[in-house]
C-alpha cells in the first residue's frame, strides 16, 4: 500500500503543480507573520493585483516564447517605449485610437524584428533580445531626453489604468482579458501545439510539417504586443509616459513564468501557471515592503527567487525526463 502511494507521488508531475504548493505555502506564511501589519487586508491584496498587471499580461506571451524555446528580454523596454509614443500623440493629437494603433504597432514591430534575428540571422535569441533591449530603452530616453510627457486625457486614463468597472479596478479585468485569450491559444488551438512542438524538439517538429520559424516569429510578435498593451497599462495607471517604466520587468516575467511551470528549454508550458507565477512575485515583493526591507534587500531577495525558479524547474525537468 505505502509503495504504491510513493509510486504515485513519483509519478505526480511536480513541475505542474510547484508554483500551486509555494504560492499556497507563501501566502499562509506571510498571512501568519504580516498579517499584524495589513497583509491580508482587501485594499493591499487588490493593490497586489493591480500592480502585477502589467507582469501578468507580459507572462501571457511570454509563455509562448519560452514553450517555443526562445527568450524575450525587450518587454520591459518596449512597455517604456510604448508609453512614450502613446503619451506623446495623446498630448499632440489627444486621439486614444491612433495612440493604441502606434503603441500596439511598434510592439509588433519589434517582436518582428527579434523573430528575423533569431530565425533568419540565427542570432541566439538571449544576445538579440539584449541588444534589442538597449536599443529600445536608449530611444525611449532620447526621444525626450528623459523628460516624463504627462497624459491628460482622462478616459484613456480610466479606460487603460486607474478606472473601475463595478468596483473592480480595471488593470485586473484586462488581466483577466489577456489570460482567457492565452489560455484559449495555448490549449485549444493548432498554434499552442506547434508552439510546445516547437520547443520540444525543432527537428522533430520540422519534419511533422511544422514550420517552426513562422511559429517562432509569431511567437515574438505576440511578445512585442503584450508588452507594449503593458506600457499602455503603466502609461494610463500612473497618467504620464516616462523612459524608467518597465525596468527590469524582464527578468520578473521570466521568473512569474518559470515558476508557473514553463520549461527554460522549451517544450512545457502552462499560461495559467504564469499567472499564479506572477502574482506570487507580486505578494512577495509586497510581503518585503511590509516588512521594512530596504530596496537593496529587496533587489537581492528577488534575485534569489529568479535563481531558484530556474533550478526548480531544471530539477523538474531531470525528474520528468
């Protein structure tokens, strides 16, 4: 009896289920240790899920880059960027349709041009993105020399950031938008399949009548998308463009998505999971705040969260294979 139930918890797929286990294990430690301090208080725990917005949408398409075996380190510079196109033709032309067409359009752009240098130029897609990335967050400190470009229209503002809609803030119900169409590609449609096909094994892919490169391009452009509707979101919540908006947003979308169970190699996946992946960095980093950490504290914590994402993962991985 006591054998066949250690057979079943070595056959429980635990890359599934980790961000779940740590997520709950989490909460019930910081509900015990800040909850004196307002942890588990309606306003801070919907204040967690506003702030990881912009996180969570990023994790969604970033789940189809990783599953297809490539990395996307340009989100947080191309969220930047975006605010800073989108600020700038609402404060000259104040037309909310012609902001979205040039903020989402210039996302497109640039997970384009990331899927051609890695696909065609076979640039090694952790170089591309790094080099994309500096160009991207380097325009968007020029294009005003630094300088914040407040955005004044104020149904942009409720619409894309500080709005709630039957009392709900509307940061979450875009998040909630964004995950149902993930879910639905990732699980439900040919794209999905080709996605993990994809990152599984190319070759093997390829050969399956795959074609692997346009699923690694639209893979990239759905990244840029994601990315720049999230500079959208941080342009609208905070009501102003600025060049610093999504720093380091990067590695807490890798993080949120590795620990939601998506494999650094590719082939694994899980949008749900980026989910439950991203708002646990968002609980922690609010459980750090409450507990009077300094943000050089803070910076390492997170650090050490990211390392030992990847080396649950790789365990996981081992363990499946």
């Amino acid at each position: 009896m006591q054998s066949k139930k250690g057979n079943r918890l070595g056959n429980l797929q635990w890359d599934k289920y980790m961000v779940y286990i740590i997520f709950i294990a989490v909460f019930i430690v910081f509900s015990i240790t800040l909850g004196n301090k307002g942890f588990l208080g309606a306003n801070n725990l919907m204040n967690v899920l506003r702030q990881t917005a912009m996180i969570s949408v990023m994790a969604v398409a970033c789940t189809f880059v990783m599953a297809a075996g490539q990395i996307d380190l340009t989100v947080g510079a191309v969220a930047a960027m975006t605010a800073m196109i989108v600020s700038l033709i609402l404060k000259n032309t104040n037309s909310i349709l012609l902001a979205l067409a040039a903020g989402l359009g210039f996302g497109c752009l640039v997970g384009l041009v990331n899927g051609i240098l890695i696909t065609k130029l076979r640039l090694p897609a952790f170089l591309a993105t790094m080099g994309m990335m500096q160009v991207v967050r380097g325009s968007a400190m020029w294009i005003t020399d630094t300088a914040a470009v407040p955005i004044e229209n104020t149904g942009f503002n409720f619409v894309f950031g500080v709005g709630n809609i039957a009392g709900i803030p509307v940061l979450i119900l875009w998040t909630i938008l964004f995950y149902i169409i993930g879910i639905l590609i990732f699980n439900e449609t040919a794209f999905g399949r080709h996605t993990l096909a994809t990152g599984g094994n190319e070759v093997s892919a390829g050969y399956s009548g795959i074609n692997t490169v346009k699923v690694k391009i639209t893979a990239f452009i759905m990244s840029g998308a994601f990315a720049a509707f999230a500079g959208i979101m941080y342009a609208a919540r905070l009501q102003a463009g600025r060049y610093s908006y999504g720093d380091g947003d990067e590695m807490s979308v890798i993080a949120a998505v590795v620990l939601g169970g998506t494999s650094m190699s590719g082939g694994t996946g899980s949008v749900i999971g980026a989910l439950f992946g991203s708002i646990l960095m968002g609980l922690i980093n609010n459980a750090l705040i409450l507990a009077g950490l300094s943000t050089a504290q803070q910076t390492i914590v997170k650090g050490a969260i990211i390392v030992i994402a990847v080396a649950l993962s790789n365990l996981a991985q081992k363990k499946k294979n």
